[in-house]
C-alpha cells in the first residue's frame, strides 16, 4: 500500500484517535479517498505526523475501539502501591497518548523515589524501563533521567551482564528480555554500547533465546526491537558487514517469532503484543491485511474473555493495538494524539455469588527427583497459590514454599526449601494437567479435579 493511501485512511478516523502508522483494513472509494486525503493534510498539521515509509496494520477505529477500554481501564483503576508494574504502565501511558495528568505523575514520583533509594539493586532492565518510562514523549522527566546520569548507568549495568557472560560460560545475570530492553534504552537515549559485543551476543542461535528449548517469543521480540534500534542509529558508526549481520539477526528472530504464530497469537495471549510490535518493525507480515484481522480477533477474544486483568498485561499489549511500537518514545509526535477514553464508573459485573461457596478437590505435587502428591480441598474460584497455601498446611516439610512479590504478582521461589536461582538457570515450573501454566500462581484460577505440579526445572 502507498503511503498515501495508508494516510488517507486517517481521516476517516474521526475520533482524536490518531495513530501513528497505519495499514489498510477495508478499500475506500475514490470520492472517500479524495475527501479523506483534504481532511488528512488537516490532522497531519496538528499532529507533525510524518509520512514515514514504515508500514503497521492497526485495527483499531471508531467501530472496535470499545475493545480496548477493558485494557485501558484495568490501568486506570489499578492500586500502585507495590510499584512494581509502575514503568511500564506509566511509558504505555504516554507512548499511546493516555492522558491521566495525576496518575502520570503519581507513577513518575513512585519509580524516582525507588530509582533514588534503591538503585544499585536494579536489575538492567527495571532500570531500562524506568529510563524508557521516564523519557517517553518528551516531558519533564528527562531533566532526571539526565541528572541522575541513569543512562551511563545503565550502560555499565549492561556491561556487568556481559561481563558475567563472559565468566559464567554464555549466563548474563538477568535474561534476554533484559538485556534487550537495557539494549533498546541505550540506543533509543544515547547511551554507550559495544557493537562487537551486540554482534556477539545478539545471535539468533544464542541459548539465552531459549527456554528449555522452548524460543521465548517476549524474548525474542525484544531482541528485534533494540536490534532494530541500532541498526537505524545513524550516530554508531558501522560498517556494511556489521550492518549485514545485524539484519540479518533481525530477519531470524522475526522468523522464528512468526513460526510461534497460531491462531492469530505468537507465543502467547501475554507474548503477542509486544511479538506484533516486532514484526511491524521487521517484516511485511502485517501488511497482509489477512494476518491483521486475524491477530485482532484473536487479541480481541481474549480481552472480552477477561484474560488480561493485570495492569502489566494490558501495558504491554496496548502499544501495539494502537499502532505504536517501543521505538515511538523518541519519536517527535509521541504522545501527541491524545485517546479519548471512557473510565468506566460502573462496577464491573460481578459474578452473582453461587448459592452456596463450592469447594472443590484438586491434586497438588511438588516434583523433584521424586514427587510427594497430596490432595486439598478449596473453594471454588481458587487460584494456585490457594492449593500451594492448603497443602502447606497440611505437611510443612514437604509443601512449604516462599514467593516474591514482582510485577506479574507472587513468583514462587523456594519450595521444600530449595531455592531458584538465575545463576543456575534453575526455576519452579508451574503445571496443571501436564501442561505449563500461561499465568503465574495468583492468577491461574484451578478446576475441579486439576492435576497441579510444581516441578524443579532448568531453563
Ligand atoms: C525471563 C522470564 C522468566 C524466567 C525468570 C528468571 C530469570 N532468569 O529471569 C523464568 C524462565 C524462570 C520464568 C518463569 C516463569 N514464567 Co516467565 N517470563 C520471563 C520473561 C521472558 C521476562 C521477565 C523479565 O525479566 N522482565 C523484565 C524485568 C525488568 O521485570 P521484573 O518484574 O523485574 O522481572 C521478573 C519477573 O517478571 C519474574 N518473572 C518471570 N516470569 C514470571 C512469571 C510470573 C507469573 C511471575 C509472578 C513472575 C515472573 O522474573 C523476572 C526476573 O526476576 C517474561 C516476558 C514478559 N513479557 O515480561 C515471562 C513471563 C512474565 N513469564 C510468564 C510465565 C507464565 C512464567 C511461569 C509461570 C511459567 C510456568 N509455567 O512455570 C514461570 C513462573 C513460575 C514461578 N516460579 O512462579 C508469563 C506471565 C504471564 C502472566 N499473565 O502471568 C510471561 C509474560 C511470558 C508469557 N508470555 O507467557 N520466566
Ligand atoms: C473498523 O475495522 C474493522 C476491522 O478491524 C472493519 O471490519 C470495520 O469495517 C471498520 N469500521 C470502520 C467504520 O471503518
Ligand atoms: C485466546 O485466543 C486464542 C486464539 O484465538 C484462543 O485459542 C484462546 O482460547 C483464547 N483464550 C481465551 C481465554 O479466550
Ligand atoms: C537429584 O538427583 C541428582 C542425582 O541423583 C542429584 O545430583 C541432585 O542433587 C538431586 N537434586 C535435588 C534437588 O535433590
Ligand atoms: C509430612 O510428610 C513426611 C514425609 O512423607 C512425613 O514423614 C511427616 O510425618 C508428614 N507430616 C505431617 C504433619 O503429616
């Protein structure tokens, strides 16, 4: 599709929802086009909207935006207290133009006071996010984030990882998805970086794409979206070679993302969008108008069925609902075409309660080189960590179990006393029926009669 015609499109969206990038999702007459195309060069006035040669499929328009107010609400309406899902929430915010001037600033105070008292402890990519959260959409905040010197910061946090890479035969001391947005907030804020160590390190094949030979879509989109960064850094100095094998990286990660591609989902509901923003950095996939209903629908099924109810979740699939990738908060119009949104002020529909609370019967083990099984009633409506709470409490020695509050809730790190440690690449896994859980222990809602196992695992 021609650019122009991409922008015509616009115009038809009459709401002041105006995205970015846009590919086409139903024809548009001639007369339409004409009328559109006067009306665009308006709105392209107002927003500094470029024409740029980038391509997106976006489904969002005045008809299926109703879809996305669960999404948008679920992040308006949420406590911040723990701050933890404080950044990402907060660079969604800006980076689709959500305007909320005093949450904006209750989550921007938040993630500087914890930056000022705990600094040293965080992670490479807590701190990646908080930069890229911080200085999205030109604001304010940058004056911190240039004070503070978060950004040579980060770059020696980034070195420490590589830097441990290099000791402990190829483990950084995070993952991939941090070290890729370390990456991404580095290249988008001019930070420092090695090009060797990106060409390095950044191999498709590497093991740290992987877990348990499983490719790791959030991962592996990451990847794509700082590689993609650097590669279009017109600062770095490169040469054709190096270039060479940087796209290359990207067409292999991008392939490999869309090979995790079923029924309109990579990876899965919580991979997805960030799995989108990759490709339409990366690839024509979106371009096809085919695959963008069918993601859409699929997303859109999901939300309607209540899956995404965690402030992170919907942080994280938005932007690209919306047109926007990771790579748009340095871009001059961010933020600048505000969404008019609808908070909700009716309570959600809460489930008439049942007559009676039912309980339920689940079958619970810990699996290390043996299992111990036992079974535990609950109520219905349990989640995992329910189970893990009930059995405890009937044999501490076999199910005692320790959590750690993080921004996608309660993840399990010791059970029977045995520890999870990233140096070790070992982690409990969460399974119900043989299956790995797509959600963490205080999310996943058990069944009557589920098989539930945490089992001792290496990634
Ligand atoms: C790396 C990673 C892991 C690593 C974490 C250890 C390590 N070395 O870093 C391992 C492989 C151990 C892991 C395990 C699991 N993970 Co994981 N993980 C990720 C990934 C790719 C990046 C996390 C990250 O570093 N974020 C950036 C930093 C800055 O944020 P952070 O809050 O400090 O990160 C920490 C937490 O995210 C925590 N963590 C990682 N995964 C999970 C999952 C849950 C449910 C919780 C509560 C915490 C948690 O570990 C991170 C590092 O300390 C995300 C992808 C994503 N989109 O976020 C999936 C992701 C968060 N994981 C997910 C899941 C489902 C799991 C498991 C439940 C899988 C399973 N069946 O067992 C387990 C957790 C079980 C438990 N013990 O509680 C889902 C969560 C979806 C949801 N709605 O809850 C995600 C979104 C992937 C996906 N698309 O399905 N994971
Ligand atoms: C909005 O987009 C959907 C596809 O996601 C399309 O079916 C519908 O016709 C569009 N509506 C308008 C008014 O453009
Ligand atoms: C999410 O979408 C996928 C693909 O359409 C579908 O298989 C799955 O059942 C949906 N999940 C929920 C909970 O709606
Ligand atoms: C499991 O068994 C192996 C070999 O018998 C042993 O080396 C390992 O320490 C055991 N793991 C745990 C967690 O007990
Ligand atoms: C817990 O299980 C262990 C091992 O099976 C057993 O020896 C112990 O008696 C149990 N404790 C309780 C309180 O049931």
């Amino acid at each position: 599709m021609r650019p122009s015609r991409q922008l015509a499109l616009m115009g038809l969206l009459v709401f002041s929802l105006i995205p970015s990038q846009l590919c086409q999702m139903h024809a548009l007459t001639q007369v339409n086009k004409k009328k559109t195309e006067e009306k665009m060069t308006e709105s392209r006035k107002q927003t500094g909207l470029q024409a740029g040669p980038r391509k997106m499929c976006i489904g969002v328009n005045e008809t299926n935006f109703w879809h996305l107010e669960p999404l948008i609400n679920t992040m308006l309406n949420a406590k911040y207290t723990e701050g933890f899902q404080d950044a990402n929430v907060l660079m969604t915010f800006r980076l689709v133009g959500i305007k909320s001037q005093s949450l904006e600033q209750q989550l921007s105070q938040q993630i500087k006071e914890d930056i000022n008292s705990r600094e040293m402890e965080l992670t490479s990519g807590q701190l990646a996010l908080d930069i890229l959260a911080l200085g999205a959409c030109e604001n304010q905040d940058r004056e911190f984030i240039r004070g503070a010197r978060l950004v040579s910061k980060l770059g020696a946090k980034f070195q420490a990882e590589i830097q441990n890479m290099e000791a402990h035969g190829g483990s950084p001391l995070t993952n991939y998805y941090q070290l890729s947005l370390a990456l991404l907030a580095l290249c988008l804020f001019n930070g420092r970086y090695s090009i060797t160590s990106v060409t390095y390190y950044f191999t498709p094949e590497n093991k740290n794409y992987y877990f348990e030979d499983q490719f790791s879509v959030d991962t592996g989109a990451m990847a794509v979206l700082a590689l993609t960064c650097v590669q279009r850094n017109t600062q770095k100095k490169m040469d054709a070679n190096t270039k060479g094998k940087i796209r290359g990286y990207i067409a292999s990660l991008a392939n490999k993302i869309q090979a995790e591609g079923k029924q309109g989902l990579f990876g899965n509901i919580f991979s997805t969008g960030e799995a989108m923003q990759a490709l339409f950095v990366s690839s024509d996939y979106y371009k096809n108008e085919r695959n963008c209903r069918e993601t859409l629908r699929a997303v859109f099924d999901n939300i309607s069925q209540g899956v995404i109810y965690l402030p992170i979740a919907a942080a994280q699939i938005l932007p690209a609902l919306m047109g926007k990738t990771y790579l748009d908060v340095i871009n001059p119009s961010c933020g600048h075409n505000p969404v008019k949104f609808s908070v909700s002020t009716e309570k959600p529909d809460t489930v008439p309660p049942t007559t009676a609370p039912l309980n339920i019967l689940v079958k619970y083990s810990v699996r290390i080189n043996k299992t111990s099984h036992t079974e535990v009633t609950v109520r219905k409506g349990s989640v995992f960590l329910d189970v893990m709470k009930a059995a405890q409490e009937k044999n501490k020695t076999l199910f005692r179990f320790t959590v750690e509050e993080t921004s996608w809730g309660p993840f399990v790190t010791s059970v029977q006393g045995i520890r999870a440690s990233s140096k070790d690449r070992t982690y409990w896994k969460l399974l119900s029926n043989g299956q790995p859980l797509t959600q963490g222990a205080g999310s996943h809602v058990v069944q009557n009669g589920d098989n539930l196992e945490v089992r001792w695992s290496k990634y």
